[in-house]
C-alpha cells in the first residue's frame, strides 16, 4: 500500500512599504524602525513571509515615481510578474496623501497582481469600499495641503519679522537666538570670505567676478561643487542676496527688502556699488604700482631730473635685491639704481633728526581746529542733505503710487514697481548713512593732543 504525500501550501509572500516625510525625520527619528516593526507583526499574525521591505524618507506629495523606494518596489513586482504578492503598508497616509497618484497608484497595483493592505485602513473591492477609500485618499491630500499652507504662513510671518528662514546662505549659520528659534549668526571663516569678496568688487580690487571667483577658489574653507570648483552661478547668487546688507526678500510672499534681526556683513551702500559694476554702470580698476616693498616710491624725488623715483626687485644668481631708480628717460641718472636699505635709512636718519619750531605747535594748532570747524559744519550740512533728500524720495514714492492707482496697463505697473524698488533701495541706504554719522564724544583739546606729541617727535 503507498501513501501519497499531502502537498504543504506555501506561505502568502509579502512586501513591506515605509515611509517617512524627510531624512531628518529618518536621521532623528524611529518613523521607519516603527513602522516595519508592526508591518512585520502584522505579518506574523497573517501568516505571511515577508520578500523584502522598501522604506522611503521624501514627501508624500507629489509623483509616487519619484520616491526611490517606491520605484523600487514596483521594480521588484516586475521582476516577478508571476507571483502574486502583498503590500503591507502601516497607514494610508504613508500610501499617498494625493488623491490623483493614491489611484493612480492602486492602478499600478492591480495591474501587477499584487493586493495592497494596510494596517489602519480596510481595503474593499465594492461601489462603497472604492468610495471610502477615495474620500480617505482626499481628507489626507486635505490635511496635506492644509498643514503646507501653514507652514508656509508661519515662515512667510517670520519672514516679516525680519528672520530668514530658509537654508543658511554661505557666510551664516543657525544658532538659537534671543528672540526665540533659530536666526542667522556669521560663521567664519567664511563671513570674513563673503565680506572681502564684497568690499574688494566694490572697490576695485576685483576687476569682475571671475576675479570674485577665483578669490573664492583660492581660500580652501570656500564650499565647492562635486567637480573642486566654485561656479559662476554661485558667485553671482553671493552678489546678489540682500541678506548680506542685513536685508530680506522674497518675491513670492511680497517682502521686499524687509530690515533683518541678523548683523550684515556689510553695508547697503556697498551692495549697490557691487550692483552697479555687475551691470557695466561704474568701472573702479585695482590701482596699480601700490606695494608695501617700497614705501618711498613716488615720494623721494630724483637729486638731477626732480622725479619721483621708482623700485623694483632685481633677480641676482641666487635670490633678489630690492632698489630704488630714476625711470625718466633724459634724465643723467636714468635707470641708475640705490639699494633700498641705504635710501631708507638716510630717510630714517632725517625723520629722527627733525625738531620742530615752537611756532609750528600754534600754526598746526590753528590749522586743526579750522579743520575741526570745517568738518563739524560739513557734518551738519550732510545730515541736512541727507533729510532733504529723504524727503525728495518720499515726494517721488507718493507720485509713483499715484500713477498706479490711475493706470491699468501691466507694463507701465511693472515699471513703476521696479522705480519704487529702486527707490525704496535709495532711501534706506540714506538711512543707513544717517544711523552711521559720527558723534563728538570728546573736545578739540583730547583730540589734538595726540597729533601734537606726534609732531613733537615725529
């Protein structure tokens, strides 16, 4: 008599989906660890095996075809169109909170044989169990969308108050700050980086921004790109962020130019000068012949032609001599040259040996405070310039805004608001300038008594 063996059925195979809303969630939190520990119970109890698990750390909004591990997923049921698997995810919410791809979605599903379930939610292939399913996949889109549009409130209302919120540009970095959150606060070396690169194009040092480029590939704390170098597109973002004038602005949420609670790198007025070179408008070039080798050059004069000298090194067999020459052609000592130390130590010897007239100390004394007089005067003089031409931009502002309001073409409004910008610009600058003016915290006599013992010994 033979027995027949009795054929064991083989266990439903299974695939487990988690997924969290970001990596910082992932990195700071236990959503996946979570989440893949009660879809494997949940397993268990079913009698499933589980194949393999997908876990996926972006939004849920959005395209499921861009989440890896989804794209993944759907992969590994390609590879096997014969076996008919289940997805066990933890919550429709993780499925998808868009209603267009949580169908779109489930057509995908079924299309590959395999039967989704899911730990909150049961799934019903009836006229009512569609429907249900539908009005969840809505209410999650709903509570999505709800919570983006509050999240964007709260950051465009923080905004207003003057706090950027958004990825620290180069320079900065977040601290917790007095005012409650997170706020801006220099981060150096790469502050003292930004601010050199900003003040050197505005004032010439820089001819363009390739120089402003290469500056920045020259300091080795400067961030780079995958290739080593540092983009043209990054230098020209650097220039032009008003966050660097201690200013914010956001085109979509209309702040324009709102005063930020950070401390700039540098001045509103320097911003403008960068500006203004990057369009072509103003041309400042790096001044040539300035060196700190020959401190002399240009003041000692020829003894035979009455010219100023030159200096330059010139390359002996084994290292290089610094002297002093005559460049004037015609002249008896042209070309001819003097060691650097023995003309600036004859130099050394006259400043030491100068005594000055007792009469010098009252005419110095009298040219100073004229000079004292004179810059007081020109000091109220520019603050009154500068209320004036305050004024005169508020006079403008109020015509421009009345231009607009009787006009309906969206060419000239466009216009007009790039002149109010442009305005606007001008006059916190000339705020900027009003909060910086100098104050006379001491008398002329504490001033001048430091310059006079100069002059008593030079």
């Amino acid at each position: 008599m033979t027995q027949t063996k009795k054929e064991i059925p083989q266990a439903q195979k299974a695939i487990i989906y988690c997924r969290v809303s970001s990596k910082k969630q992932r990195d700071e939190g236990s959503g996946l660890d979570s989440q893949e520990h009660r879809c494997r119970e949940y397993a268990e109890e079913k009698g499933y095996q589980v194949a393999a698990m997908f876990p996926d750390d972006v939004s849920g909004g959005g395209d499921f075809m861009n989440r890896p591990g989804m794209v993944a997923l759907l992969a590994f049921l390609d590879a096997s169109p014969h076996e008919k698997y289940v997805v066990i995810f933890d919550d429709l919410k993780r499925y998808a909170r868009d209603t267009e791809f949580h169908l779109k979605l489930k057509r995908e599903m079924i299309r590959r044989n395999a039967r989704r379930e899911c730990l909150n939610f049961r799934f019903e292939d009836s006229p009512e169990g569609k429907f249900i399913e539908t009005i969840f996949a809505a209410q999650g889109e709903l509570e999505r969308e709800q919570n983006g549009r509050q999240v964007r409130q709260k950051m465009q209302a923080r905004m207003e108050q003057g706090f950027w919120v958004f990825h620290a540009p180069v320079g900065y970095c977040y601290a917790s700050g007095k005012h409650g959150g997170k706020e801006l606060v220099r981060n150096e070396p790469l502050a003292s980086i930004i601010q050199e690169a900003f003040e050197g194009y505005a004032c010439g040092r820089f001819d363009s921004q390739v120089e402003v480029k290469r500056f920045f590939e020259s300091q080795p704390e400067f961030p780079r790109g995958p290739s080593g170098i540092v983009k043209q597109q990054r230098v020209a973002e650097i220039l032009t962020h008003p966050i660097y004038a201690g200013y914010i602005t956001h085109k979509n949420w209309k702040i324009s130019w709102a005063q930020g609670r950070h401390e700039p790198l540098i001045s509103l007025e320097t911003f403008e000068k960068v500006q203004e070179r990057r369009k072509g408008a103003t041309k400042a070039p790096a001044r040539k012949n300035l060196s700190l080798d020959f401190p002399l050059r240009g003041f000692v004069l020829c003894h035979d032609c009455n010219k100023p000298l030159t200096a330059c090194w010139s390359t002996g067999k084994r290292k290089k001599y610094p002297y002093y020459l005559c460049d004037t052609k015609g002249c008896v000592s042209y070309r001819k040259s003097i060691r650097r130390d023995k003309i600036e130590g004859e130099f050394d010897e006259i400043i030491r040996s100068l005594q000055p007239a007792k009469n010098l100390f009252e005419v110095a004394r009298a040219m100073f405070r004229d000079a004292w007089d004179q810059r007081a005067v020109q000091a109220e003089n520019l603050v009154m310039t500068l209320k004036q031409d305050m004024k005169l931009i508020e006079k403008q502002l109020e015509e421009i805004i009345e231009r607009i309001m009787n006009t309906s073409n969206t060419t000239v409004i466009s216009a007009y608001e790039a002149k109010i910008e442009k305005l606007e610009i001008n006059k916190l600058i000339l705020v900027e300038k009003l909060a910086k003016r100098p104050t006379r915290q001491d008398t002329f006599d504490q001033f001048i008594e430091h310059a006079m013992v100069f002059l008593a010994n030079p």
